[in-house]
C-alpha cells in the first residue's frame, strides 16, 4: 500500500495513428477501448507519437508521456476543456468540486417533484467522486466498463437533476398558490370597482349630464322653428308646388267656403280638383287615392277591379269599364278609396261627377259613397259583424240573425229577417275582449252612407240616382219611418222614396232622385253635383240627420227618428254615424243592382269625376281615420292580415274569432 504518489500506472492503449483528412487539419484516431488490466499495468512507451484522449488522467497519478505529447497545441485542450470533452466530471475541470448543500425546507416546495440533486445522490458510474484514490481503485476493480467505447461528454450535458436558473419561471406552483387566494375586500378589489365607477360615471355626465349643461347654457332663441321644416328666419314658407295637401290649391276661393242646409257655415277641409295630368292611384302612388286590384264579390259584380284603369285626364279623374276577358271575368274597371288615408266625421261632401253611357240605356253601376274605417270594402272577413252596423244598444240588435237561442222575437225568427252574425264589435262586448275602444261597452261597425248610386228607370227611360243610409239592425219588414218629421221630401216631383227597402244583409233608408241627362259622357258631357251633409253628437243623438243634395238643392233628409226603436224587433234606434267615414269610387257592372242591356250598352264606358269636396262646420273640424273617441289603428294592425287580403271572405278565415257577447253568450 505504500505512497501511491511513487507509482506509475501506465497503459497499453495500442494507439494507432490514421492520416488526416479534415480541411481544417483535425486529428482523428482510432482506438481500442481501455480494459482494465489484472496486473500492474505495463510501462507506456516513451517513443509514443500519440497521445491519450479516450479518458482524462485524474490527479495524483503519474503517466509516461512523449515528448510530442506535451508539445501538443495548448489551444486544442483550451477546446476540449470549453466543450466539456475534458473535465466533464474530473479533476479541476468537473462541474462542481463539492456536493450542493440540500436546499431549505421552504424552498422545496418550489422544486418541481421528483427532482433531487446529483450531488446528494449515489454517484453513477459516468460520476466522479472525489474519494480517496485508494477507493476508487478498488471500486473500479469491482465494476467494468458496461459499454465497449467511452465517451468524453461531460456528464453536465445530460444530467437533468440539479436546477437550473430559470427552473422557477416554469413552474406554475407557486402561481397556482397565489390563485387559490381570494379576497373580495382587498385593496386591487376596491380599485377595480372604484375604476369602473368612475368610467360609468363618467359616461353618464358625458351623455346626460353634458347636453343638460349646454343647454342651460346656450342662449334660448326666440324663432321658435324658423330655419327648420322648410321655414325661413323670418317664418315664411317656401312655395313647393308639387307638395300635395289636404286642399287642393286648384280649388276656387268661392268654394272654400259654403252654408250649409242647416244654416250652420262650413269650410272647406279636403279637396281634391284632379287637374293634374296622368296621375296614377297604384298603392303608394298618391297619399289619399289608391285603387284596387280585385273582384267585388260581395255584390256579386261582373267586373275586375284593376289599378290601370283608374287615371287623371283632361282634368278629370277617369274610371274605364271595358269588356275584356280577364281574371275568369269579362269586365275591367276602376275603383278608388282612401280608405285609412283620408277619413271626416261629420260634415258636407259634394262631388261633381258625369256619369257613364247616356240616361236612357241600363246597367252600368258608378257608384260614390262612404263608409267606416273599421270595415275595408271589398274584404270579407274585415265587413263581416261590422257592416253595415250603427248601434251602440246591448239588446238583441246584436245577436246573430237578431233572435235569441230560444228563437224570439217570433217576428225576426219567422221571417228570416237577419241573416247577419251579429255586432262583432258590439256595446255587449265582454270585458277583456278583442275590441277597438275606447270602452268595450262602446258599439262599433262600418255603417255606409251613399252620395250616389246612379241607376236608369227602365219604365220612364230617364236616370236618377239614389241616396242611402244602410243600418244595421233591421226593423221588421226592413220598414223604417219615412213620413215627416222624420223624413223629409223637399221635392216630391224630383225625389221619391226607394221601394227597395232592403233584404236579409242590410236595412237600406233610400231615396230616388232625377237627374239631368245632360250630364251623361254620352249625352252632352256635363257634370252633375250630388253630395250628402250629416251631423252627428255623441252626447245628444237625437240631433243626428243626413241630408242629400243633387245639384246644390237638398232633396231629402233623414233623422235618428227614421231609424229609431222598433218594439216588434226588439231593438234600439240606430245611430246617425259617428265612425270616421272613408270616401269610395267606382264603377261597376252586376245585375244584382240593376239587369243590363248589353244589346245597347257601349264599351268602353268611362265615368268622370270633376273634383271631390268635403266641408265641416266652422269650429268642428274632425277629419283623420284615428280619431281619438273613435279609434281604428290599433285595431287594424292587430288585425292586418283582414285588411290587406281581400281574398279572406269571413273573420274566421283571418284566424280571428268573434268577441263573447255578455248577453248572448255569458262572459
């Protein structure tokens, strides 16, 4: 065991030199991989030309080397020493002398698990220890080279156990700590909070706060809407010739104004000269006119209604009847509304018209006449239960067919004298009900009153007109009362009253007036004025009467007396309308109005309306198809689909059921 330092270990490495052939002049060896000898080691020759690169000598051994070993190039060990090629785990060049102390406790918890110092472990066999060299003699011994070649790589290239400086960044434990942590009162809380009050606060007086400001702050202007609407600084306003108005400006100042026959004054509030020319009334083409596009099945006419056939000319408004085969019917004409356009309670319209063929040929039908807002001629399911209703009673007026389940009064019941489904919109309406107001104790309908509907005597062969109130309930025997002072004839050589009284689906109160034939387009071209002046009050409805006029002469007059009660039927006086009423022109064809002569009559055959004029009483002006004590636009909107498909024939077919009557059906 002497003094290890006295020995020398040499090596039998059997070295073989190999030309070189790197472009840099690197060397390259072959080599025998080192075994360990079971005797002292034989003595390396001095005249060795190579040197020994496989395995670092360790300090405190001593080697016999040649001189061209020492004289190797320092700078090529300097290499081997950076790369780790030398010094990996050895000597003075290892990666750490001395083991790492074991980290403290608090700091293990950052250490990711599982992972322990090489240092405070076992060495492994690719490991340098820096035991006694007499150990490490013999456990070289005891354990051979697993592999057959070595490798000069440091063991700090591959060994992953000791930390490294930036282990920490990528370790998401202590982060996962600090998460787990929730304090809904700390100081970053309230800040977040105080933060987000200050932002909607500041919004707040940015948006409300700061137009409020400005406001009180700007100087008020005394122009009120001057420089705004078309209206100048000095509150004139522009003259815009094509901005249509309620009052046509080609009206005449003397027909601004007229009295009334009631000797009450009316102004003027709507009028319409048809001066313009080619006009067309398709739907959006004029805001109070539009024309329609459909059969007029409910009377049963021959002809199709068609938007092309209603057009201004010649200063006049022209609907043409020609005889042309379309829509499986024979017949094309024209018809106007302004149906939820234009609407007037009470007052005068008058409208000067030349009417079609001459006054000696039958058939044609031209018709102008009005009726409530809340029925749409021409739309079944929208005039069913509506039309042609003026009652404001909760009796049986307002049954279906006007008797009750028990079939009474036996007068109605025997006579078939109602074949109508009851006031739809009835003042029995239960509470709660589809119903249009303002109270559904409040009856409403779609009652008609007629200006003209121009027919030819077939006995006398000269025409007339005649003018109506249509009602519903009906009295027995359609029998209204006719005699004064109900009624009133104010000349009985020109005007008679209508032997047709009415049937099963209205309650016609009708007189018969001449007309000059001169105002036929076919006998001379002139134009006759017929026109109606009602007046109607809510609060004392016995004032309420129609009056009717052919060529600015009153002819007839109705009152709430020629429509009143009827104990036999059970039922109530009938209102002089109170519903905004809309204004309808046409010209039709049916023989369920009058049989035609188609031997004589001439197609095309053209109706010509002059001008159209509605007046109010001074003070009383009330036109608008919503009127607050009548109201219809909530209701026609919540029941649009009936009032824009005319082929919808019953409320049924719209998906709508008629309101329970409390007194014939119970609520």
């Amino acid at each position: 065991m002497g003094d290890r330092r006295s020995r020398s270990r040499t090596y039998d490495t059997n070295y073989a030199p190999v030309q070189n052939t790197s472009p840099r002049g690197a060397r390259t060896y072959n080599r025998t991989p080192y075994i360990q000898p079971s005797t002292s080691p034989a003595p390396m020759p001095s005249s060795s030309t190579t040197h020994l690169v496989g395995r670092p000598q360790r300090p405190g051994y001593s080697h016999v080397r040649s001189q061209s070993s020492v004289d190797h190039p320092r700078t090529e060990t300097t290499q081997a020493v950076a790369t780790g090629a030398i010094g990996g785990a050895f000597g003075p060049y290892s990666y750490e002398h001395t083991p790492a102390p074991p980290p403290p406790r608090e700091a293990q918890g950052h250490r990711r698990q599982g992972s322990v110092s090489r240092f405070t472990n076992t060495p492994s066999q690719s490991s340098h220890s820096h035991e006694a060299p007499g150990r490490q003699r013999s456990r070289r011994a005891a354990a051979a080279p697993a592999g057959a070649t070595s490798t000069t790589a440091g063991a700090f290239l591959y060994d992953t156990k000791d930390p490294e400086l930036d282990d920490e960044l990528h370790n998401p434990a202590a982060l996962r700590k600090l998460d787990r942590q929730c304090d809904l009162f700390s100081g970053r809380g309230w800040m977040n909070v105080g933060a987000i009050v200050l932002i909607c606060a500041g919004l707040i007086i940015l948006f409300c706060g700061y137009p409020v400001i400005i406001a009180f702050h700007k100087p008020h202007l005394l122009g009120g809407g001057y420089n705004l609407g078309g209206i100048n600084g000095s509150g004139q306003v522009p003259d815009l010739p094509n901005l249509p108005s309620l009052i046509d400006r080609d009206t005449p100042d003397s027909a601004r104004t007229r009295t009334g026959f009631d000797g009450q004054k009316y102004n003027l509030v709507f009028s319409d000269e048809f001066n313009v020319e080619g006009r067309t009334f398709y739907p959006g083409d004029d805001p109070f006119w539009e024309a329609m596009d459909y059969h007029y099945w409910p009377t049963g006419d021959l002809e199709w209604y068609d938007p092309g056939q209603a057009i201004t000319k010649n200063g006049a408004l022209v609907l043409t009847l020609e005889e042309v085969r379309n829509h499986d019917l024979n017949f094309r004409s024209g018809m106007l509304q302004t149906w939820n356009k234009f609407c007037f309670t009470t007052g005068y319209i008058e409208v000067a018209v030349s009417l079609p063929g001459n006054a000696r040929t039958p058939g044609y039908w031209p018709g102008a006449w009005t009726m409530g807002n809340l029925g749409r001629a021409g739309y079944g399911a929208t005039t069913e239960g509506t039309w042609p209703y003026s009652y404001d009673s909760c009796d049986v007026g307002t049954f279906p067919q006007q008797i009750t389940k028990d079939n009474t009064p036996q007068a109605s019941y025997s006579s078939g004298l109602s074949s109508l489904p009851g006031q739809r919109l009835s003042a029995c309406t239960c509470p709660g009900s589809d119903h249009p107001g303002p109270s559904v104790s409040r009856g409403r309908g779609a009652p008609e009153i007629d200006i003209i509907e121009a027919q030819i005597n077939n006995q006398l062969r000269h025409g007339e007109v005649s003018q109506s109130l249509q009602v519903a309930p009906f009295n027995i025997g359609y029998s209204w009362e006719d005699s004064t002072p109900a009624t009133t004839l104010y000349n009985n050589n020109q005007t008679y009253i209508n032997s047709y009284r009415g049937g099963p689906y209205q309650q016609c109160v009708s007189c018969v007036s001449s007309t000059n034939s001169s105002n036929y387009v076919a006998g001379g071209g002139g134009f006759g004025k017929y026109g109606f002046e009602y007046w109607s009050n809510p609060k004392r409805r016995s004032e309420g009467f129609v009056t009717w006029s052919v060529d600015d002469k009153a002819v007839w007059t109705a009152t709430s007396a020629s429509v009143g009660p009827d104990s036999e039927a059970q039922i109530s006086g009938r209102v002089i309308s109170e519903e905004p009423m809309y204004i309808i022109l046409n010209l039709g064809l049916s023989p369920s109005f009058q049989g035609a002569d188609f031997k004589n009559l001439q197609f095309p055959a053209t109706m010509l309306i002059d001008y159209v004029r509605v007046y109010q009483r001074a003070g009383q002006d009330n036109i608008g198809c919503d009127p607050s004590n009548y109201p219809t636009a909530d209701y026609i909107n919540q029941h649009i689909v009936a009032y824009t498909n005319p082929n919808l024939t019953t409320w049924d077919a719209a998906n709508f059921t008629f309101p329970r009557n409390s007194q014939y059906d119970g609520c």
